[in-house]
C-alpha cells in the first residue's frame, strides 16, 4: 500500500468518524509521491493531488515544506511544467511558506544568474521575516562580492519594508459579542486538559472548545453578522486565567478568527476576546502571539452607597452593578484610533491598554512573532551596509525615575535587558527585550511548540540560552496510545534541537518523568536569571520565571529573547510566629486570604509581580509559594532570600544537576556542565560580597506591600472551589479561602499529594505521620483513598536511601513500576494508599481522575471545574486545596479531621516551618544597581 493511499484511508475515517477534513500534510515521503502523481498528466488523483499540495501542506521547517519548495524552485526554473501552478503562483506560495527551505529557494533564486528570476524572488524576500544566521549570511556575502540583488535586498530590510508595506490595523472594528462563560474563564475550558493529546491536530483539538452547542452558536452569529468578529467574554470575570494554553488561543481563532494564509489550513490568526476584569497576563501574551486582541471591560463596578463607600452582600463581598450589557448578540465598534469600546454612538469604555503602540505592531504584522524577527532583521541589515535603521517600530518603552530605587524585577530587568537606549535604569511600565535564561518546554504543549518552532523555521536552540528542558510529566501517569504516539517523537524533535529531554530518543538513560517546574527549579542556578516555560506554574524560587505560550517557549528557544513590561511589584513580608503545627501551605493560603482583606477584597496580586520576602527557606521550600501565585494571578513572583540560603539553593541545584549528567542525560552541547559552571561563578560572586543575593532597593516603590501576619494562621487553610456558591462568577476562584473548622464532619472521598505543590519535606511528612498514626492505632486503614505522586525521581530515591520510602511502601496497595507503567487511566478507587509514577498525576486531569461527584482534599493547584474530578448529574466534583498533613488524614478519617485529631497526628513531625527575617533585606539604593545593557 502506498503512503498516498494510507493517506486516503485516514482520510476517510476522519471523515466518517469525526467529521473532520484531511490532516495536514508534514511528511517528504508522502509529498513526493503527491508531486509525482501532479507530473503525471493522466493520473486518476491528480486533482486531489495539487490541492494537497498547493492547500494542505505545512510550512516552515517540516520535511514536507523542503520537498514543496524544491519542487516550486524547478516549476520557476523551467525544469518542471504545471499548467495550474504558473511561475508567479509558485512565487506566491513561497511568499506563504514563512521560511526555512523557502527562503534558501528563494536565497537561491534571487542570487542566481536569471536576471528576471532574481528580481522576482528579491520582491518575495522582501516580504519576508523568519531568516536566520546561514540565510543573513548568505545575503552579507552576496553583497559583499558586489552583488546588486543583495543590496537591493538588504536596503528594503533596513528600512523595515516588510513591515511598513503591510495595511495599517483598520480604525474601525465591529465585533458581536458572545459570553464563554460567567465568572473567571480558565483556559481548560477553551482547551480542556484531558484532550491534550490532540493539541497539535488543530481541526480535531478544535472541536472540545468550550461545548458543540456553543460553537454553533458562534456560528450562528457569524453568519447573523458577516461584517463582525465574534469577541469571547468572560463576564464578571477574567478570561482566560490558569494555563497559558496556545491551544485555547488557537481554538478561539479558528472558530473566531482570521485565516492566516489561504495555503495553510487550520492556523487562524486575530481573535478578539475580552473579560469584565480584562485578560489573564499570560493568556494576554498567547493573544499577542497571534496579533489578537484582548479587552478589559469593566462592565461590571463596584456599587457604592451615598456616602461613597463600596456596599456588600453577607459573605463580605462587594455587591457588582454592571455599568453596561454584553449580553451574547450585542453588536459593539472597536475605535483603534480613539481606543474606545462603542455602542452605536454611546462610549463605553476606555480600551487604551489593548492598544499600546507595541500590541499595534502585533496586529498589522500578524502576531508578535514577526515583529521580534523584523526588528533583528533590520538591525542586522542596516549594520551589514553601514546605514543607521530609520525608527520604524515604536520604540522601547523606557521609563526612567530619578533617585527611585529597584525593586527585585526591575533590577532583573534591567540586568537582562538588550538594545535599550535609556543611560539609567529601568522602572516599572518600560516595556523591553530581555535575554532569556532558561526555557522549559512541557510535553502537552510541547507538539505545539515543535510547530511553532517548525513554521518559523527555526533548526536549532538560540546559543544565548543557559539551558532548556523538555519534560515528559504531564503524560507521566498512563503510557497509552496517545502518549506512545505523540512523546516520543517530541523527545527526538527536541533532543535533535538542543534541548535536554526527559526522556531519551536513543533508549540509553531512564525515562525521567520529573515535574517540569521541579526540573527548572533546580537548572536555574542564578536568582538574576528569566525564565520561560510552557506552563502557567513556571514560578521559580530563584530568578524570575514566568509562564508561557507553546509560541513563546518556541520564540524563546529560537531567539534567546523575549520581549515584555517589566511589571510593577507587590511585596510581601511576614511578622509574628509560624505555629508548631501549622505547615508552609498553610502560610501561602493565608497570604491570600489576608491580602484580600487588607485591601478590601481587591487582589493587588493580579498582574503584578509578587516579591515575597522569604529569607532563610531553601528554594525547594520556597518554591510552594512561587507555584502558589500563578492561582493568585500573579504574573510572576521573585523570592528574596539572604546570602546564605541562596549558597544553600544553589548548592542543592548543582547536586541535582549532577545526577542527571550522571543519569546520561548530559548532550553534546555540555549544557547541563555549564548550568553546574554558572552556579559555581554565582556562589563565589556571592561570597566574595561582590554580588550579593538579589534584593530590592531601600528606596524601591511598590505598588502596595502586603504584610502577612504568622500569629493568625492557627488552623489549616483551605482554597475552596465553593462549587455551590449562588452566584456563578464566584465559583472556581482561588480567593475563598476558609479554615478547616469550617468542613466539620464534611465527608472526603480522595485525597492527594502530589504535583508541583510538594517537595521533599512532604513525603518524609507523609512517613513521619503514617509513623505516628501507627503508633497511636496500631495499624492504618484508609477510608478514603490516598494517591501520592512525588515530584522528581530524585526524591523517590533519596526516600529509599533514607529509609522513608519503606513505610510508604508498606502501606501501599498499588506501587509504580517503570517496568510496566500503566496503559490505561484508573477509573476506581480502593481506600488505600497509591504510590504512583512522578508526575503531575491528578492535578493535570488529562490522563488520571477522580470518581465523577467526589470530594477531593488535595495539594495541587487546581481549583478548575472538571479538572481533577468531574460532575454527575446529582453533585458536583469539588477538588479543595490543602497541606500534605491535612491531606494524609483526611483520608485516613474519610473526612475532614477536627483540630484535636489534627494536632495529635502532626504531634512531634517536623512540619515546613517558617521563620521570618528580623532584619530588612535590601540594599542601598545606587550600591549595587544593574546597568542595562545597550548593544543588540
């Protein structure tokens, strides 16, 4: 059977089982047998043929694109004859291949001997942006052997042409809206999850956004209003909050959006979305990456009394009056001129923030990709002929206060930043490009990274990258179908460009399912570095890390750079004394419970970065915090520790970095001896008193500060889903959290620790109080289930090394063996003890659930509807957030436990303890300031 009749096979079966249109072309192998049956003139699939080619196959870097434009370079040349593809259509479809083999057809053309030829492919490289160093190169060459082409060529690039020449964003935009949802819209329910595995099948992950019903209802207004974009709301909410999900995002934009390119199916462009309270900051960016648009409504205010003051219902809330309708069907203008939200002629809002001169630029270039790319295009073109770049993109957005202190960002920032022209440092609202670090790329997102990174022609990672890591944690429960057919073939694509993978495309060292932040944790070796990783809880304890796109983890690896706001801060510092028993989750929950008080319900945290004064907790510890202000809707977070644990974390990161050159996993870049390189240079920097543990300035200005007091924290806390909340936009919120004395008696059907919420400390938690329990009982028995997934496999063998894992294993009814992993995903639940497979595990939901209905008392971090346990028709699944002791003995009990019960089961164990500092870590302002620095 050939591969074009496989092709067709799948073909039908996509069609007849998921209604769905041929899958995208990506194999040389196929192409080539599609391109021989276009030269054969009496071919019974001819037809079929050149619409497959011409309309179906990807474009970039996949080995289907090379053979594409091969064979377009033959039709221009003459040597191959096609009636319906003439020569300037095979120009055009080079135009829309975005780069890779394309442009070295087109390099190839334009610098060849055809005079006419040359001019016409010179005319589609100027349009084009995704050229790399052996494209540049090529084109320095030319010109510097006097070729009049190149010249021609590198002038218009200088001058941004690529750019300038495109049609402005239009000043008048209608949209019809259509409410997604009610309440905070997590991405899980515009890309849910559980249908991961399909992200990279852009047609068929299309078909779980939101419900069918609900994408036929944005049909339905499509075709009502041919004139407007649906725009996606979030109402009395925020859209788009959890995961970055570029997945979402391209859902959105295909039944929403814009067709890219009539040559390329399924990649849509330009959606509009919006939420009363605006857009989730790492959703925003994924919006940005396709040239989107993102609103903030505020549609819906605060109501006030005569006396001005804000009112509010019985719970303390304040009561919401809505300032105007988006009622699904409302027909609205979008002014980018005046930057207004329009209702006929009624104005409705102020929507300047959507239109930064920066966010402009996304939306006439197509996405944020291709103004990253144009800007190093024209800068290296301008060099290369000794011409100073006319200012064609707004500027860097330097703000500068004089005699202001940094904050930690800011002097992250400043310290990383590139091109900017400003001679004193940066402050908040400057909007720069930073080098980036270390890039993380995580395994549900990480096909879509694979493509991104294929279609903008990108073949190897950015030299200006300490390290990069391609996990393989959230597949890491079930090794299913699926999972065989989409990871490994991630792993190899990744390891080939530079990357080191969990698992090994060559067999040679173990499969590491590690948890993706635990891995980044530990390579950042260096608390002044930024982070990017493809997944919102990228939230390191050193350095600041901030969660990402699939797109922005591709444009990370292939650049080394990001482009961003340095954003304001929020600092937070602790006083009185942490209680015996009361564990650090306990303390994370209570930051958000106290901060909501203090500024009267408002979240400060939201957008901002959260700078937590945590002193002396190892980054391991600390990190529980980081993770936690993702759910915070923080838009990243940077722990101040002092010098000595900063040595501490660091010296426990090259450890951990150690052991996995020692496991094999070392490539043949030596990236991970560089990591253990950089950690040393940091440690001795820091102990020469050269450079210091990062800290603020004396005189830096926050937004607000946040004082958490210790004293009040005497009872585990609890983040409630309050899934039976009347009010529908409060449910699935972080921001209820209560006391365990609330849940008096309330059953508990699983429990879970585990995912990136845990560290070490809680599995020796876990056997210190199975230790307690025994000695107290006499024996164990779970009434309700326990699952326990730890973090890293680091971790599992320092507990066997130390002795812990024994007692865990004990009491275990089911243990992972790598030997035989699970194929299929647990449906039942026995009341024991799960010891399973590191990983994200149940915290994910995509492999792994709860029963539907259950009430879960768990360490993750998610409070999403249907995420770890779905609904039945009869109750609602509830997953409640918690410590790892209450976790343990709520299932022990069947439910949760009273404060007696709880106090004797921790009696003795060395929970997370916390101290706060005594004294003030910061540093003079002026001492020690960062320096941009001014060279691209």
């Amino acid at each position: 059977m050939s591969l074009y009749t496989e092709y067709l096979d799948e073909i039908q079966t996509r069609k007849t089982e998921q209604g769905l249109n041929p899958k995208p072309i990506d194999s040389a192998e196929l192409l080539s047998e599609i391109i021989a049956q276009i030269k054969d003139a009496g071919h019974e699939h001819r037809e079929d043929s050149l619409k497959f080619f011409i309309y179906n196959t990807l474009p970039g870097t996949t080995s289907a694109a090379g053979v594409k434009a091969q064979f377009l370079k033959e039709i221009i040349l003459g040597e191959e004859t096609v009636a319906e593809i003439t020569a300037e259509f095979a120009f055009e479809l080079l135009s829309h291949m975005k780069g890779g083999p394309s442009i070295a057809v087109l390099l190839d053309l334009a610098l060849g001997n055809d005079e006419a030829v040359a001019k016409q492919a010179a005319e589609v490289l100027k349009t084009q942006v995704f050229l790399y160093d052996a494209d540049t190169a090529r084109l320095q060459d030319a010109f510097k052997a006097g070729n009049a082409v190149a010249k021609d060529i590198l002038e218009s690039y200088a001058k941004a042409e690529f750019f300038t020449k495109l049609p402005d964003v239009a000043e008048k935009i209608e949209v019809v809206t259509f409410i997604a949802g009610e309440g905070d819209i997590s991405t899980d329910l515009l890309s849910p999850g559980h249908q991961a595995h399909s992200r990279a099948d852009r047609e068929l992950h299309g078909q779980c956004m939101i419900t069918p019903e609900a994408q036929q209802e944005i049909v339905a207004l499509k075709e009502k209003h041919p004139n407007a974009k649906v725009m996606l709301i979030a109402e009395k909410g925020t859209m788009g909050v959890g995961s970055s999900r570029m997945s979402g995002v391209n859902n959105v934009a295909l039944w929403a959006g814009t067709q890219a390119s009539p040559y390329v199916p399924f990649i849509n462009i330009a959606p509009v979305v919006a939420g009363t309270n605006g857009i989730a900051p790492i959703f925003l960016t994924t919006v940005d990456v396709t040239g989107g648009i993102g609103l903030d409504l505020k549609n819906w205010v605060k109501k006030v009394d005569e006396n001005g003051n804000t009112v509010t219902d019985q719970n303390g809330d304040p009561v919401l009056e809505e300032a105007y309708s988006v009622a699904t069907g409302t027909v609205l203008t979008i002014d980018t001129k005046a930057k207004k939200l329009f209702n006929g002629e009624e104005e409705l809002a102020d929507i300047s923030s959507a239109f930064t001169p920066q966010k402009v630029e996304f939306m006439k270039a197509g996405g944020s990709y291709a103004v990253v790319f144009g800007k190093k295009l024209q800068t290296l073109a301008a060099e290369t002929l000794g011409v100073e770049a006319p200012t064609v993109y707004a500027p860097s957005k330097e703000i500068s206060h004089e005699g202001q202190g940094l904050t930690a960002v800011e002097k992250i920032f400043n310290r990383n930043a590139v091109g900017v022209a400003s001679d004193t440092p940066l402050h908040a609202g400057s909007n720069v490009r930073v080098k980036v670090n270390i890039v993380g790329s995580q395994d549900t997102t990480g096909p879509m990274t694979s493509q991104e990174l294929e279609a903008m022609a990108a073949s190897t990672i950015s030299p200006l990258v300490d390290g990069a890591y391609q996990s393989g944690c959230h597949t890491a429960s079930v090794w299913d179908k699926k999972a065989q057919a989409n990871i490994p073939k991630l792993m190899a694509f990744m390891n080939k460009f530079g990357l080191i993978t969990a698992r090994d495309p060559k067999g040679i060292y173990h499969s590491m399912t590690d948890v993706i932040h635990k891995v980044l944790n530990d390579i950042t070796v260096d608390d002044r570095a930024i982070i990017i990783g493809g997944d919102s809880h990228t939230r390191m304890s050193k350095g600041v890390a901030f969660g990402a796109d699939s797109g922005t983890v591709a444009l990370a690896l292939a650049t080394g750079e990001s482009a961003m706001p340095i954003p304001d801060s929020v600092k937070v510092t602790f006083k009185g004394k942490m209680a015996e028993h009361m564990d650090f989750r306990d303390v994370v929950h209570a930051t958000q419970a106290q901060m909501l008080k203090q500024f009267g319900g408002e979240n400060v945290f939201q957008g901002r970065i959260i700078e937590v004064h945590i002193g002396t907790l190892m980054a391991d510890q600390a990190f529980t915090f980081t993770d936690w202000t993702a759910e915070m809707k923080a838009k990243a977070s940077i722990c101040i520790s002092n010098d000595e644990t900063l040595i501490k974390s660091i010296e426990l990161a090259k450890s951990r970095i150690q052991i996995m050159i020692n496991k094999g996993m070392e490539n043949e870049a030596k990236t991970l001896q560089g990591l253990i390189d950089l950690a040393d240079e940091r440690i001795a920097g820091v102990k020469s008193g050269e450079q210091p543990a990062l800290a603020p300035d004396d005189n830096a200005k926050y937004y607000a500060e946040v004082v958490v007091d210790l004293d009040e924290i005497v009872e585990p806390m609890i983040a409630d889903p309050d899934v039976n909340n009347e009010d529908v936009s409060k449910r699935y919120t972080h921001d209820v959290i209560r006391p365990v004395s609330y849940y008096n008696d309330k059953p508990v059907d699983l429990g879970f620790v585990g995912s990136c919420m845990v560290h070490k400390g809680d599995m020796q938690i876990i056997a210190q109080m199975l230790r307690n329990l025994e000695k107290q009982n006499g024996s164990i028995e779970f009434k309700a289930p326990l699952v326990v997934a730890p973090p890293t496999y680091n971790i599992v063998d320092e507990l066997k090394a130390e002795g812990d894992w024994e007692i865990l294993a004990k009491y275990a009814g089911f243990e992972f063996d790598d030997e035989k992993p699970k194929t299929a995903a647990r449906t039942k639940y026995e009341n024991i003890l799960y010891l399973e497979r590191p990983g994200c595990n149940l915290c994910m939901g995509n492999q792994e659930k709860a029963e539907p209905g259950d009430t879960v008392i768990a360490t993750s971090t998610r409070l999403f509807q249907g995420r770890v346990v779905a609904d039945t028709s009869e109750k609602k699944g509830e997953s409640l957030l918690g410590s790892t002791p209450l976790v343990v003995l709520s299932t022990v009990l069947g439910r949760f436990p009273t404060m007696v019960e709880y106090k004797a089961a921790v009696e003795g164990i060395d929970l997370t303890a916390f101290t706060p500092l005594e004294e003030e870590l910061t540093t003079k302002f002026g001492s020690e300031q960062a320096v941009p620095v001014k060279v691209v």
